[in-house]
C-alpha cells in the first residue's frame, strides 16, 4: 500500500537527512523520482520550486507536496492524496522529534566532551555533499534546457542564475526580493 512506502520512505529520509531541507532534497527526488517512481522529474522540479514560495521550511513542505502527487499520480482521490500528504509530512518529522525528545539532556550533558564535538566535525562534510547535491539536482535539462534544444532559453536560465548569485552574495539584495525579480524575468524573457 502507497501509505505504507510513503511512511517507511520519508521516515528514512527524515532519519538520515541531515543538514535540513535543502540536505533532504537529494534524498527526497532519488526516493521519490527514481526508486519509486511516485514522480517525474518535471515534476519535482516544480514541488521544489513550490516548496520554497511557501512558509516554512523547505524539506517538510517538499514531503507534504510530494506526499499528495505521489497518492494522486497512484489513483486515489484529492482526500486520500492529503492522507498521503500527512503519512509523509508525519513520516519526516518524527525521527527529529523522537531523536530530539531522547538526547536533548544526554547531548546538553555531554556537548563540550571530545567526543561528541569530533561527531559534529565528522557531519560537517555530509552536510556541504547534501548541499551541493540538492544545487546540482536542480541544474537538469528540465530547469536550464541545454545549448543544443532550446540555446535561447539555456543561455537565459544560465544568466538569470549567475545574476541572482552575484545579486545575493556580491551586492547583497535580499534574496526574496532577488527570486521575485529572477521570478519576473524568468516570465517575461523565456515565454
């Protein structure tokens, strides 16, 4: 039953994404889009693309939206595809909730030992990999097109993405207001 997969499947990826949402993203899409083939590709570039327009955090909005499209895309009813958003959005943030209620005094106790602060040094990498795999996952054919099918639309997601990157890290505009002039641009040049 697709409630069960969705609940066994975000409860891994809950368990073991660490680094947050955007960490969770590459886990999310080869699970989602890969594995189970819940999902297209197309289509979780736009939960992606959802996710981060609407409040809150990123990963736990990813799992509610693929959540819905995965018991939608299986045949079942709008009611029983917000089932299926609420096994996955439950599924991943219960093992941070019950890890956290289960540490919490042991890690606070314990938090200056050696130990413990060489297990921090060793999840720094994992979490820059998770990084950088969620950024590379986004860049596919489907979001940049290539220079060979579509070179107009490649070479204007290439400029709008280096525009928003120097935007953001050199001229230091607020990113929301950077994704909606991106957002804007993106809809007035490609269409």
């Amino acid at each position: 039953m697709i409630f069960l997969e969705l609940f066994v499947t975000f409860f891994q990826i809950g368990l073991f994404g660490f680094g947050g949402g955007y960490g969770m993203l590459s886990l999310i899409q080869t699970e989602t889009v890969v594995h189970h083939n819940w999902l297209t590709s197309a289509e979780f570039t736009n939960i992606v693309a959802i996710s981060q327009m609407t409040p809150g955090p990123i990963g736990i909005n990813s799992a509610t939206y693929c959540g819905y499209a995965a018991a939608h895309n299986a045949g079942f009813s709008p009611m029983m595809a917000m089932l299926g958003s609420a096994t996955a959005t439950f599924a991943l943030v219960l093992p941070s909730f019950l890890l956290m209620i289960a540490i919490c005094k042991v890690l606070m106790r314990y938090m200056n030992t050696t130990a413990v602060q060489n297990v921090f040094l060793g999840l720094r990498p994992a979490v820059v990999g998770l990084l950088a795999a969620a950024a590379l996952l986004l860049m596919t054919q489907d979001n940049f097109s290539s220079p060979v099918i579509n070179p107009w639309r490649f070479w204007i997601s290439v400029a709008l993405f280096l525009s928003t990157y120097f935007g953001t890290r050199v001229v230091k505009i607020n990113p929301i207001r950077m994704i909606c002039w991106a957002a804007f641009a993106g809809l007035m040049l490609l269409y």
